[in-house]
C-alpha cells in the first residue's frame, strides 16, 4: 500500500460507469459471500486471514449501525478467542471506556451504566449490540489470569473534564499535597471544563494566557513520581497518566480548533495513535490489539481527498508504524436506516440512508449483487487495478443530512490503497440504543449486576 498523496483525476462520467460496470464483475468473483453476524462463529472465521497481524483495525462507515457493531464484535471475538489478541481500543472517551474496562476484567469499581459514555452520542457505546460484546468479553475473562485478560480502552482526547476529575481523584488517594497543587493548576481550564470549545474561541480572541504551561507541568510532575506512585497500583496509575496526557492533548485540541480543522483533526489522530502505542508497549511483546473506529480514522488517509489535503489519520500512522503488519478494513453499505442526529448535541433519530450515487464505490459493490460480502484487497490485483481510479465513497458520523449527502458526505477516495480489505452489507439497520435512565427499582449496577 503506497504511501504517496495523489492528486484529483478527472474520468468522465460514461467512462466512470462502465469501469462501475467491470470492477462489479471482479468484485462478484472475488468476494467471499458472508453469514449473517448474528452466527458470530461462522462470520468471524472469514477473517482468520488478518490473523498474523499486530493491529486490526476495524472500521464502520456510519456512527450508527447495527451490522457493523455485529461484525466487529463477531470479528474480534475470532481474533481474542482463537488469536492472542488481547487489546481492544475503540474511538471513545478514556475515562468512560475504562469503567467498562474495569467491569470486563472483573477489576474493583468497573460498571456499564446510563452514566457510561453519557456525553454525546450517547448511541454510539450505549446500544444493545455494543452491550451484547461487553457481556461475551466480560465472560471471556472470567477465570483467566488477570495478566491474561483481553483490556477494552478508549482512545479519543474529548474527555478533559472527566480526565481532569480522574487525575486529581487519584491524587487525592495516593498524594493529598500533590492532588492540591493539581487543583490549583487545574483551576486554569476551570471556566470551560463544561464547554472547552469556549476555551478555544477565548484563546482566539486573546486578552487571556493560556493554560498550557500548567497542563504540562502536572503531566511531568505525575510521570517524574512514577517510581512512587506505581509500586502502590500500576493499574491506577497508569489510568491517571492517560488521563493527564488526555488532558494536555485536549488543552492543546480546543485551543487550536478554531484555528483551522487540518491541525485539530491531525492532533486528534495522532494522540488516538500515541494512545494506541502505548497500550501496545505496556502490553510487551505478546500484544495484539483490535481497534474500532470509523472508516475516516481508520483507513490509509493517503489514500483519501483527506490525506491529499494535509490531514492524516491511525491508519496512515499505523501502515507507516507497522507496515503488514496492520490490517485496515472498511465497512460499507447501500442504503437502509441510521441512528444518527441532525447536529451536534441534537436527539438521536432513525433515518433512511439514502441508496448509494452511481459514481460512488458503494454503487460497484452493490452492482455486484452480494448482499454480504468480505473483499480481500491485498490479494486481487485484477480487481485493484479496477479500482484504482479515485471515486466517491460515503462516510456518515453521529450527524447526517440526507437533503445535502453529497456536499457533506462524500468525498473521493482510492479504496485499494486505502484498505486491505472490505467488508460489505447491502442494506443495513441503525443500533437500537439502551435506555437513557436506569429503570426504578433496579440495582445501580444496571444494566449489569456485579
């Protein structure tokens, strides 16, 4: 998979389509026709070809859809049980995927709750078929060793508020004095732990310092006492490194996004990947990791009008890291329904995914009439010279505006170079999300008891 940033190609429209034509036939008889997810065994061992891999990285082109969170749980479920892959990392917040954590390697304070992954969109880690993975993964580590255990982090930089109450929290236990000189420095990012985009627009307008040098200075005072604080619970300590870490990437992300989206989406991704290596190196040797993210992270940004406009992404960073050794698959689909908002911080809807345009790749694979598919990219090269001419491809996140698809999104893309593989489902259904408040009457440990 090359690495290189290639321009726009115009291709005419007759032409485009009658190479639609020719790439649906390569794709009709190389595909692997694909079992429901639902029969996790079955599906998941189309996928033992990524298996000698060190990072999988699994994608979805919606926030917002059943099957994809089916396949991805089918999929690593193959690559922990039959594998020795024993990291699962997704795009969420560190702080709320570290409850989870704590539940599903039966460590003390773990929970999966409607205060789990309360920010928006909530849809997206609080929906049946996420919960149905957490329950199997829970099982899974019952009864092995805890250094044996398969870990569930989060690897996104939102989470500043919660990070910083994780920090100082940990202070509090381990060194009263130093959680009192975190407070104070801390205190800078007050005003805007509700709403940090405001720190970002008061940054831009000036008349205010900034609170870099504070964020900095309580991350190197927490890893220079690491000796101290580690010997006492490694776990928890590390847990709070994270999160100060997080807590200096997110000074850094809201203090630059009004500046311009290339850097803020550069910082995001890189810190999403520095967390990633992290996780790989305290593992040691033996690690393997899943990850779940959607197809804009994880596919080769070099590859997409992303990358050919200066932004890069973990797939890129990952492919650059680990060469084969990273496995990046895409998930896409034709039409059918979505959760998914009309803005940010909007209710979650149900909406029809409208059926794929005609010079989209999501067109060639529907043209090839598999209704489930798995397409080997890596071995096929017929069907990735078929494919190398850049088209549109569809990416839906926690918004989606039907009325103006094409504007917001599509944009074009070499879906070759961009994945290894493509995983394909004709028509799709939106998650169905759990409840927003704990029922009455029921333990606090809903919706799983401990």
């Amino acid at each position: 998979m090359t690495g290189s940033r290639m321009p726009h190609v115009a291709i005419s429209e007759r032409s485009r389509l009658q190479s639609a034509d020719e790439a649906a036939n390569l794709v009709r008889g190389k595909c692997e026709p694909l079992p429901s997810p639902e029969d996790a065994e079955a599906f998941g061992a189309f996928f033992d070809a990524f298996a000698d891999a060190r990072v999988v990285l699994l994608g979805e082109a919606t926030h917002g859809t059943s099957e994809f969170y089916r396949a991805r749980a089918a999929i690593t479920r193959q690559l922990v049980e039959k594998h020795g892959f024993n990291i699962i990392a997704v795009e969420a917040d560190w702080p709320d995927a570290a409850r989870v954590d704590r539940y599903v390697r039966h460590r003390p304070a773990g929970r999966y709750d409607e205060e789990t992954f309360a920010r928006f969109p909530t849809w997206m880690w609080r929906n049946r078929q996420f919960e149905d993975f957490v329950h199997w993964l829970r099982a899974y580590n019952a009864g092995r060793p805890a250094e044996d255990r398969a870990e569930f982090r989060g690897l996104d930089v939102y989470s500043l508020d919660s990070s910083i109450e994780a920090v100082i929290a940990y202070l509090d236990r381990v060194d009263p004095d130093a959680a009192r000189t975190a407070r104070r420095r801390y205190g800078c990012l007050t005003p805007w732990q509700d709403e940090p985009a405001h720190y970002g627009r008061a940054m831009l307008r000036g008349g205010r310092d900034t609170c870099e040098g504070a964020v900095v200075a309580q991350l190197g005072e927490l890893l220079a006492r690491r000796l101290d604080y580690a010997g006492a619970d490694g776990e928890d300590f590390f847990d709070a490194a994270q999160n100060a870490r997080i807590v200096r990437a997110a000074e850094h992300y809201y203090r630059i996004m009004y500046y311009g989206s290339t850097e803020s989406w550069n910082l995001r991704n890189r810190h999403m990947f520095d967390t990633l290596k992290a996780l790989l190196a305290r593992r040691g040797p033996g690690a393997k990791a899943v990850v779940w993210a959607h197809n804009s992270h994880i596919g080769n940004a070099a590859a997409t009008a992303m990358g050919w406009q200066g932004e890069f992404n973990i797939g890129e960073l990952c492919r650059t890291a680990f060469g084969d050794e990273a496995a990046l698959i895409g998930f896409g689909t034709d039409r059918g329904t979505v959760a998914a908002a009309d803005d940010w911080g909007g209710p979650m809807r149900i909406m029809e995914v409208n059926p794929s345009r005609p010079d989209s790749y999501e067109r060639v694979f529907r043209q090839a009439g598999i209704a489930r598919s798995l397409t080997d990219l890596r071995t096929c090269p017929d069907l990735r010279d078929a494919l190398a001419a850049p088209r549109l491809e569809r990416a839906i996140g926690v918004i989606y505006r039907p009325q103006a698809e094409l504007h917001s999104h599509y944009f074009e893309a070499v879906l070759p170079e961009q994945f290894d593989a493509f995983v394909w489902f004709e028509e799709t259904h939106a998650v169905a999300p759990l409840p927003a408040e704990r029922p009455h009457g029921v333990p606090e440990t809903y919706p799983f008891g401990l």
